[in-house]
C-alpha cells in the first residue's frame, strides 16, 4: 500500500496528506495489540504483522540480557511478555528510517551548489522535496511507536533504578539513549514543522487581505521554496481558517493522545477501550465540523480510515465488556475474524486508492509531458514561419530597392 503511494507521489512531485492517512490507520489499527483484553489468535497476529517493518529487527540480536528482567510488570506488556526495551521494539523502524535520513541527506548536498530560484523548477530541488517530505511523513507516522516505546523504556528504568547492575551494559544504555534522542528529535521535528506551516498561514493570510506589499524577487523565491518544501502538510486543505490549513497538526495530536491513553489506562480495559471509541467519534465529529479538505478524494480516504479505527475500538470494547463479565468468553475467535474483516477491508480500499491515484498522477504526467512537446513543437514552427516571413520580406524590400535604382538610373539617362 504504501509503495503505490510513494510511486505515486513519485510522478506527483511531492507526498500528499493521503500517504499519512494510511500509515496512520495502520498504525492505530496495529497499536490496538497493546489494549489489555484477551485478543482472538487471528487479531493477534495481524496486529504484530501490522506494527512490524518490512526491514527485519537486526538490531535486537546483540541484547544479551535476560528477557525476563525486561518485561515491564504491567498491563498487556507483563501479559504477552513483551520486552520495555527501544531497541527491542523499534529497531526495525528505526534502520527503516536511517535509509530516509541517508536518502534525505544525499538529495541535500545537491542543493547546497544551486540558489533557491533555481531549486524551485529543478530536477535536484525536486528530489529534494520528494525526499525531504517522504521523511518527514514517516517521522509523523512513526510519532505512536516513538511515544509508545520511549515511555515503556522510561517506565522500565524507574522502576528498575536499583539494580545498578544491568546499567552497565553497553545495550542497555545504548536502547535508552537512543529511545530519548529519537522522542526528542521527532517531537522537535513536529514543532518545527507547525511553526513553518503557521508562518507560511499568517503570510497567506496577510496577502489576502493586502497587509503587506509586494516583496523583493529574492523573498518571494524563499517564500515559494518554503511553501514548496512543507506543501505535502497543507497542500490537501482548505485556506479559509487556520484549523482547516493546520489539520494536519490535528491528526498528530490525536496520535499522541490516542497512544498515551492506550498506555496510560492499562490497569481499566474498559474505560481504555471506551476512551478510545470517545476520542476516535469526537475526531470525526472535529473533522465533520471543520471540513479541512479541499477535494473529495483525501476526505473520503480520512473519513473512511478513521471510521474503520472506530469500528476496530468498538469492537474490542464489546469485548472487553463481555470478558469483565465472562474471563472465558468462548466467542473470542469469532470477534478476531470480524476485526481481521474490518483490517482487511481498510487494506483493500487504501490500495485500491493508492492505486487509483497512482495511474491518475501518471496518467496527468505523461499528459503534461506530452502538452509540453506540442508546445515546443508549436513554437520552433512559429519560429521557422517567422524567419521565413522576414527573409521574404527581405527579399522583397531588395527587389523594390533594385526596382527604384533602375528607375532612377534610367531617368538620369533620359536627361
């Protein structure tokens, strides 16, 4: 799924706000393994397929530590012994986003040789952009696991603060210094981002209403370059407000909450799974208030993921409901099926999109491309019309200049 969008964001120019829609369902859908009920077999196994990264965990294989000294005691994490630390759990993603880092950082030394009116059109500044925007959207999507691992790791080393022994493994210290760093950048990463969107909102906003003048050609090439480069957080909504413009910031606010409240309500699964649903509908409702898409293809996409999280919170809290009544609710396996049903219809639909949008933004491409020749086409003809025009115009200027030096010779003759 998330290769067809690359592709088609590829032929695009750029990432769209669709991409992060779709990580983002995966990953609320995916983190609903952390809900501390009984999950069905079938859910279960989707949920670990859903949060693991294409790129296998090489990193955990140099933890030397006993397992068992590294299960958090609480909730879900002591239930289905799961280890507290960083490394453990995001080292995949991590290397997965090393590989966009390096990639990000290769596009950016081309920039470093060309000045910014040049980017804006150029081969160089546009996988730049491309690069830049890939990044950081995966950053935005990752945010869930940063936040979930980090304080897993943070809770694990207070309450293991007196055994001094396992702090001097190089692993260790290593996964904690690494699970803090990485929080601290993409939570930095994130601020920077609102605050460069909210920049680029108020000056929007201030051409609008005609506050400020016109701008040397200097300033108006960075302000395009800056609306270029943070396009992808912005360029799917509306400008009327400030909410619809920065709706994107919303949706990192509700990952942050709806993780927080996933880790922090371990010991109630009933209000865990009910606050889930709560936060899930007012969202909707947010959106549905607030109408920040500009076209309808990236509301649908939003409404629909967003409603599917729903159906998968409703879902576990029926069933956190009926096994607080019943521990031994034999049902369990027919409540996974129809979550892994709800899973497998949000997949469908996404691809089915990805691709939709991924033949169109190709589709406009080679359109594009092909207006573009004909155009070329149309000028070198107008331009070899033109020369053809003037050398004829040439030819008949020197005929009428030849005509009036006869005439003129002949005239002296006579006289």
């Amino acid at each position: 799924m998330s290769a067809a969008f690359t592709i088609s964001s590829f032929a695009s120019g750029g990432f769209s706000i669709n991409m992060l829609v779709c990580l983002l369902a995966t990953e609320y859908l995916g983190n609903m393994q952390y809900l501390n009920i009984n999950h069905s077999k079938i859910a279960s196994t989707i949920y670990v397929g859903m949060s693991s990264s294409h790129i296998p965990n090489w990193i955990a294989f140099y933890n030397t530590l006993d397992r068992e000294t590294l299960i958090l005691d609480w909730g879900i994490f002591k239930k289905n012994q799961i280890s507290s630390l960083y490394l453990d759990n995001f080292g995949d993603s991590l290397t997965e986003m090393m590989i966009y880092i390096t990639a990000f950082f290769l596009t950016l030394t081309f920039t470093f040789t060309s000045k910014i009116e040049k980017l804006i059109k150029s081969f160089a500044g546009k996988a730049y952009v491309t690069t830049f925007s890939f990044f950081l959207t995966n950053v935005f999507a990752k945010l869930q696991g940063q936040i979930l691992h980090s304080v897993m790791q943070l809770l694990f080393s207070f309450l293991q603060v007196l055994r001094m022994d396992q702090f001097v493994d190089t692993y260790l210290i290593l996964s904690l210094l690494t699970g803090y760093l990485t929080l601290s950048v993409a939570v930095g990463l994130v601020f920077i981002c609102y605050f460069k969107c909210r920049s680029i909102w108020e000056n929007k906003e201030k051409l609008k209403y005609k506050r400020i003048t016109a701008t040397n050609p200097i300033q108006k090439a960075r302000y395009k370059w800056l609306e270029k480069k943070y396009g992808f957080l912005f360029g799917d909504f509306k400008e009327n407000t400030a909410n619809q413009f920065l709706f994107g910031f919303w949706v990192t606010a509700f990952s942050s909450v709806y993780i927080l409240l996933i880790l922090g309500l371990q010991s109630v699964p009933i209000l865990q799974c009910l606050s889930i649903v709560v936060l899930t509908i007012a969202f909707i409702l947010f959106a549905g208030i607030t109408k920040p898409f500009a076209t309808k293809g990236p509301a649908f996409l939003f409404f629909f993921n967003y409603s599917c999280v729903l159906v998968g919170g409703i879902l576990n809290l029926i069933l956190a409901i009926i096994q607080s009544f019943d521990p031994k609710f034999s049902g369990i396996e027919i409540q996974g099926w129809v979550v892994a049903s709800v899973i497998f219809l949000n997949a469908a639909i996404n691809i089915l999109f990805s691709l939709g949008e991924m033949i169109l933004n190709i589709c406009q491409r080679l359109k594009k491309d092909k207006n573009n020749k004909n155009q070329q086409v149309l000028k070198k003809s107008d331009v070899r019309r033109s020369r053809q025009n003037s050398r004829q115009q040439e030819r008949i200027c020197r005929s009428e200049s030849s005509s009036d030096r006869s005439r003129s010779i002949s005239q002296t003759i006579r006289v």
